[in-house]
C-alpha cells in the first residue's frame, strides 16, 4: 500500500512512453444499468450506482485500486513540497480553476454537503482553494497524511466537462473514449449504456444483448464492490425520546433487514463504520424500553431509492410495537441534505458514500451525524500518526467510542454488484467499490470497429 510521506510525496501519472505501449484500442462495449436519475452534482450523485455512471464522465484527482494504491487520474502529479501543503497539478489552468471551484462549493456551509468534512484539515477548512496556471495549493491546518486518499472520494469530482472524465459524451446512452485522458486512453473506442429496470436486466443479459451488467443482484457470476454506501437511521435528539435509540436498537434486526428488504449485496451494519473498514463485534441487544403513551414521529427518506422506502415501511412497522405512531415522507436527496444540516427532522434514513479509509470515513459519518464539533477534537491525534495503519486503528477505536454521542443508528452498507460476459477482460473494482471500465478491454473476436488488445 503506497502511504501519504510527510515529504517529498510526489505520484506522477502514467508517461508517455509507457502510453505507446500499450496495446491495440478499438471495440464497443455493450452495458446495462438500473437507470437512476440523471445527477450532474458530484456531491449528490453518491450511491454506488450513480458514483460508477457520473465517474466515466467527470472524476476526482485520483483513485485508489483495490490495494489501496494511489492513482492520480485527473491530476497529473499530487505532490508534499512541505510536510503542511499538498500540491496538486493538473493538466490545465482550465481543469486547476474548476476543481478550485468545486472544492470551494463543497467546503461552503451553504453546501450542507456530509462530504465537506473530507476538506476539514485544510488550512480555513477549504473554503478559500484558489489556483496558479495548472497548479493547486493546498495548504493543512494539522498533520494530515490521508488527504491524498481524501482527495480521490467520487464526491470530490468536478462537474462533467469535456476532458475530466476517461470517457465523454457523443449522444444518448453513447460514451466515447477520451483520446487525452492523463491516465492514458481507455482500451474501448465506445461505450454503450442502456437504462433499464431489473426485468429490463435481466432480459438484456440472458438474451446476451450486453456484455456487462451493472446493479445485478448478488450471485454465484457477480463481482462486487466493497460495501461503503452506509445507511443510518439518524434522529433528532432534541425532537425525539431519550430512550429512542434503545427502542430502535431492540425493535429492528439488522440481518432480517439487510435479507429481506435491501437489494443487491448489503451487509448489516453495527458499528459508526461498516464492516469493509471496522470489523463488526458482538454488540448485545437491548431490552425494549417500557411502552408508554402513544408517540408521533415523521421519518423522512430519500424518495428516489426503492431500498429506502421498503426500510422505512420496516421500521414503521416495527416501531409501532414500540409505542410510536411513524409517519412516512419521502424526500428529494437535496431536500434531504439541506433538511439534515438544519437539523430540521424527527427520524431521517441519511446514506453517505464513505471512503474507503477508516479516518476520513469517520470523519463524514461525524458531519453527517450533526457532530461537526467533534472534527477539530477527533482528526488532529489521528492525523498526528505517521504510520498508516495505527491512523486506521486509531480511526477504529473511535468510531466505538464516540458512537453513543453521535445521533446515528447504523442500519446496513451496500456494494455495487456487476456481471461480465467472457469477453470483457480486466474489468476491475477500485478500492471504493466502484468498476475501472477504462481499463477493460473486449477480446479481438468480440471487439467491434477492428481493435482490442491482443
């Protein structure tokens, strides 16, 4: 695992002599998807499934594969030339100012984005991100050895413009390899996208009119990514019962949960963190609370994820036996985050994509938990610790510790599963759970348009 050095860091982008060679390009590859709605904002776009499609148009600085290994994709050098500031090159002044910007947004209370903690150990929190020509300098407030891998959460993407993406668009459910991506060029000419629902899947894929398949349920020919989509059920403290918590955390079984009313692969979750990042311990279940008189909540959820409407159905079911009468809202993602930053809500299912390091996760789960208060108290002693694994311990210890100050009842973590048919080589999961399309290549016989990689 490449680690963040206090100095001298310096990561560059593949050269151009190691692009000349490699093989042949060429083909179309044919994908289908359970089509979300169309999201344009890195931030928001934060489910498995949208973070895959939005990421082969507009990406962050970098990417860590699924060695943790740090790959700078948008920058062309990420690079420590003192211990306190990380600068970051891209490729043109052009790319340098719309990521100053997205950075800018993000960072801004006004943004009321979980995701905003990711910048917190910038020097004023990274409110004021400005850039010279290509380059960004990104001065720390403390020790921070993890913003390299901060940095290459899907959140932190700028918005799609031509050239920050591997691919681009070229008409409707049409991608097109983008010839001067610093990575290197995908080995595909084109991608195919089809929208469709689950029947929709599964009729394209056994009639073998795609070759990849993206949002499929998990099987014995499924490949899937690791489970970092975390759903909560957060509560208002202020709104709600003191024993509210203890109701929840004896009324819901998690496993009967995550089986029967979460699609795709899903892993209970016990902990502030999901087990991908902290593994899960024995956690004895509470007895219920006494019943007392009848009591009226709202839970508010995210109207656009079939998931969270069947979990929210749960939990009124569930806490009916409880004493509580719940009533069901569905909301806008936007209204949702905006709604969670005022701490305007009773009962809220709030999900977050979470990195895949256990500071800078626990780091977003105390934004999205109203706990901004505990950032400046929590990251600087992890950020103190130079080794890369007594940080992630660290992280660990205190996502146990603080979970019972922080109004967040963790409930389940999904993955993104997908299938590919034997022609598609290389198709790989990045440390984030999310599929590298621009480095897989179709065999010669099935790649279209006389290329693939011999």
């Amino acid at each position: 695992m490449i680690r963040s050095a206090l100095v001298g860091l310096v990561l560059v982008a593949s050269s151009p002599a190691l692009a000349a060679s490699r093989p042949r390009y060429g083909g179309e590859l044919r994908a289908a998807h359970a089509g979300p709605p169309e999201i344009g904002e890195p931030a928001l776009a934060d489910t498995p499934m949208e973070a895959a499609l939005l990421g082969l148009l507009t990406r962050p600085v970098c990417r860590l594969d699924a060695d943790g290994r740090l790959h700078p994709t948008l920058a062309r050098e990420l690079a420590r030339p003192v211990p306190q500031a990380l600068r970051v090159t891209l490729a043109s002044a052009a790319s340098a100012t719309a990521l100053a910007r997205a950075l800018t947004r993000l960072s801004s209370p006004e943004a009321q984005s979980p995701y905003r903690a990711l910048l917190y150990p910038l020097r004023g929190e990274g409110r004021q991100v400005t850039s010279t020509g290509a380059t960004l300098e990104l001065p720390l407030a403390f020790p921070w050895p993890d913003l390299e891998r901060s940095l290459c959460h899907p959140a932190l993407a700028t918005p799609p413009a031509p050239g920050s993406g591997p691919f681009k668009a070229a008409g409707r459910g049409v991608l097109e390899a983008q010839t001067a991506w610093p990575e290197g060029r995908p080995y595909l000419d084109r991608l195919a996208l089809t929208a469709t629902d689950e029947r929709g899947l599964t009729r394209l894929w056994t009639a073998r009119q795609v070759q990849v398949e993206l949002g499929t349920p998990p099987d014995t020919d499924t490949l899937t990514g690791a489970a970092l989509y975390a759903t909560y059920l957060a509560y208002s403290p202020r709104k709600v019962p003191t024993d509210f918590r203890q109701a929840v955390e004896s009324a819901i079984d998690r496993e009967d949960l995550t089986r029967l009313f979460v699609k795709g692969p899903a892993v209970p979750m016990a902990n502030l963190l999901p087990p991908a990042l902290m593994p899960p311990g024995a956690r004895p279940r509470p007895g219920a609370p006494p019943v007392g008189a009848a009591r009226k909540v709202t839970l508010v959820y995210d109207g656009a994820l079939a998931d969270q409407r069947a979990v929210a159905e749960r939990i009124q079911v569930k806490l009916h036996d409880q004493g509580y009468t719940v009533a069901l809202e569905p909301q806008s993602r936007a209204a949702l985050r905006s709604r969670q930053a005022k701490g305007d809500f009773e009962l809220m299912l709030s999900a977050v994509l979470l990195p895949p390091v256990p500071g800078p996760a626990l780091a977003v789960v105390l934004e999205a938990g109203g706990r901004r208060d505990l950032l400046g108290v929590e990251l600087p002693p992890i950020g103190a610790l130079t080794d890369a694994g007594a940080r992630d311990a660290r992280s660990r210890e205190r996502a146990l510790a603080l979970a019972p100050s922080v109004p967040l009842i963790p409930l389940y973590a999904q993955g993104l599963g997908l299938r590919a048919a034997p022609e598609v080589t290389d198709l790989e999961l990045d440390a984030q759970g999310l599929p590298v399309l621009e480095g897989a290549w179709l065999a010669p016989a099935e790649a279209s348009g006389g290329g693939g990689r011999p």
